[in-house]
C-alpha cells in the first residue's frame, strides 16, 4: 500500500501551512500563533473536540471513527517548538523572527499531522477514537511532561500512542525505527569548586582551583572507560569552563563546569550521577578545596514497546516498502514522557540522503516528505482500528 492518494491531492496545501509555520517560529512554551492555528485548522476539519491550554500552550482534537465498539483509543503526536538559531538557509520562507529557526523540522511535523487530521475527519473509516496532540517545548522544555501532568491520557482515555520525527541522511520518504531504548536519557550538570585565590607568582600560598578542575574534567571521563559496562551507552561531556578570574597573573578562587550526560539505562543514568559526586568530592578533597555538584535530570531514556514498534514498522513498510532498524541516538526527546505513561512507538520518516542534519543553521525539511508521514499517521488509525 504506497502513500495515500488523498496525501498527493493535499500536498501543495499542506506545504503551505508548512511554510507559514516556518517563516513565523516560535520558542519553548511561546507557540501562541502556532497554537491558534492549529486549532483552528482542526476547527475548520470539523472534528469532535478541540482543546487548547493542555500542558501550557498545548493543543489537543479528537476524531471519532464511522463506528467507535471498539473502545480503542490511539493518541498522534506532532511537536510545534523551534530553536533559537538564526536561519541561513536563503530560503524565500525563511525565519521572520530573528534568533529563531525551524531547525529540526517541528513544522513538517505539525503539517503532517494536521494533514493526517483532515484526511481522518474526512474519511473517519476506522472503528475508535483518535486523539491528535500538538506539543509544545520539545526542545528542552519538556512539553511532554507537562501535557501528561494535565491528566491528558486519562482524561481522553489514550490507549497507545506514537510520534514521528524526520530524519536527514535516511532516503526520502523511507523509515526506521527501533524496539527499546531509542533515545537517550539528557542529563546536565554544575560544578563550583572552590579553593583559595591568590598571586599566580606564588602558587604554594594558593589551592588551585584550575588544578583542581581539570584534574575533574579529566577524571570525569573515567565514568565511560572504566565505571560503564562497556555495551552499555554513557557520555559524559564537559562543555563549558569558566574561572573567576580572567588576569593573567591570578589563580582564580572559583571554577565553575558544566556539561552533559546521555545514557540508554535508568541504571546507566544512576551510576553516571553517583560517579559524578563521588569524583568530584575526592578530587576537591584531595587539593583541599571544596565542590558542590547540582545534577538536574533532564529527559528520561524514550523507549518504545515491542508489539507497538513490530506494528508501526509493518505499517511503514505497507507505504514506502522499506522500514530499517535505526540506530540508537544519543539525542533526546520529550516524547518519552508519552511512553512512560502508555506503550506505543516512535519512528523516523527520510528526510533525504542530502543537506544538512537538524539542529544546523542550514537544515530544511524535505517537504517531499509529506505525504510518507501523513501517511504513516492515518495508516496507524485505520490499521490499528479497522472499520468492520
């Protein structure tokens, strides 16, 4: 079964509110515009329900199927954010708002979904109930989280639900997935040492909270090479190293490190955390100064369910005849909030083997894309809950 007709015929439509939504990015919880038009496109496919305000500036609509004994209910979610980069993409519809681009394709998302929304309102040839989700604050804001603290799984009453993301270096319009942990738990960290300042002539009267530090940094690594089992994934990266003093001739008292920790396991993510302290506390005692680690958990590991992933796979290949075993990515991603909460899936969809990856300046989605992800959407609902 290749893409659905119905995707072709609405191809140029959707494009365009893909591009509307390009040119007019917004951040975090901000998507106030991209809110309002969701809704009111879901308003204007004439479906059950449309409620806005869940999870801060989040948008949810039911879709009611020809028959609805089933008693299935299957949740769709498309993330709304942008990131604040500045575009250089030249593109005639690019970023109107300066700071802040479409760099991860969160449009072609939301376009795609609402386009498998108007194509199931049209048609509803299922039997149960779909629940559309419009997410905001997937990039760090943990939007996800925020819809699932409003009760949305219980109060619509979703069953399963799965979440799709465009993928540059995959061919067009293919896919790829994976059981299990998929995305990584994103952890970050500070660290303040502190020492004694003073005349970098006479470092004897000092305790070297430079020393001290990068003794840190590098001991910190250790966590991978000799803490980890080595199958199982951690990084742990120091990104940021900042002295309080900035003159030539002055150990600075203070070091301030920040950094992050990916991991594929809660146990991996325990150790990392453990490790971290206890390297830290040593290092700072050893030169005689003194540390404060603040660890602040950030995303859990996404994993997808087994019998949801084997399903949302066989539905891939049905539309574009090939659906691969995607690696695992160290990345994050919010929707893992949705999984912890209910069993479902989430799949990658070819962006093209050409341009640049998501989060570059430079990156676009493939609006060629579409009609592989709408179709992969409306093909879960009347798949998984077929009209008798």
């Amino acid at each position: 079964m290749p893409t659905k007709n119905r995707f072709a015929e609405l191809h140029d439509e959707i494009t365009t509110w893909r591009r509307d939504l390009h040119e007019n990015p917004e951040i975090l919880f901000e998507t106030h515009r991209t809110s309002a038009l969701v809704a009111e496109k879901l308003e204007e496919f004439g479906l059950d329900e449309v409620t806005t305000g869940i999870g801060r500036t989040g948008v949810v609509g039911v879709i009611k199927g020809k028959a609805t004994g089933s008693g299935k209910v299957i949740g769709l979610r498309a993330d709304m954010d942008a990131l604040p980069i500045h575009e250089q993409t030249g593109l005639e519809y690019a970023s109107k708002t300066p700071g802040a681009m479409h760099a991860c394709g969160h449009d072609g998302h939301t376009a795609m979904l609402l386009g498998a929304a108007k194509y199931l309102a049209e048609t509803r040839n299922f039997d149960g109930t779909v629940v559309v989700i419009f997410q905001p604050a997937e990039e760090g804001g943990g939007g996800g989280r925020e819809m699932c603290e409003d009760g949305m799984m219980d109060r619509w009453g979703i069953q399963e639900v799965y979440g799709m993301h465009n993928w540059p270096g995959v061919p067009l319009g293919t896919f790829a997935i994976r059981p299990g942990s998929f995305f990584a738990a994103t952890d970050q960290f500070d660290i303040h040492f502190e020492g004694r300042g003073g005349h970098a002539a006479k470092p004897h009267d000092t305790v070297d909270t430079t020393v001290m530090s990068a003794q840190a940094v590098l001991a910190l690594q250790t966590i991978a090479s000799r803490n980890a089992d080595p199958i199982d994934q951690v990084v742990v990266s120091v990104t940021s190293f900042e002295t309080s003093s900035k003159a030539f001739n002055v150990i600075p008292q203070k070091v301030h490190i920040k950094g992050t920790v990916r991991t594929m396991s809660k146990e991996m993510r325990e150790l990392a955390e453990q490790r971290i302290n206890e390297i830290c506390d040593g290092i700072a005692a050893t030169f005689g100064g003194t540390v404060e680690v603040k660890y602040h958990r950030g995303y859990p590991v996404m994993v997808n369910s087994e019998t949801q992933t084997e399903f949302a796979a066989e539905v891939a290949k049905s539309i574009s005849g090939q659906c691969d075993e995607a690696p695992l990515v160290m990345g994050g991603e919010d929707f893992a909030f949705m999984l912890e909460e209910r069993p479902g899936a989430y799949i990658l969809v070819g962006n093209g083997e050409d341009g640049a990856m998501v989060h570059h300046p430079e990156y676009n989605f493939n609006d060629e894309a579409i009609p592989a992800g709408c179709s992969w959407w409306a093909e879960i609902v009347e798949q998984r809950m077929p009209a008798a």
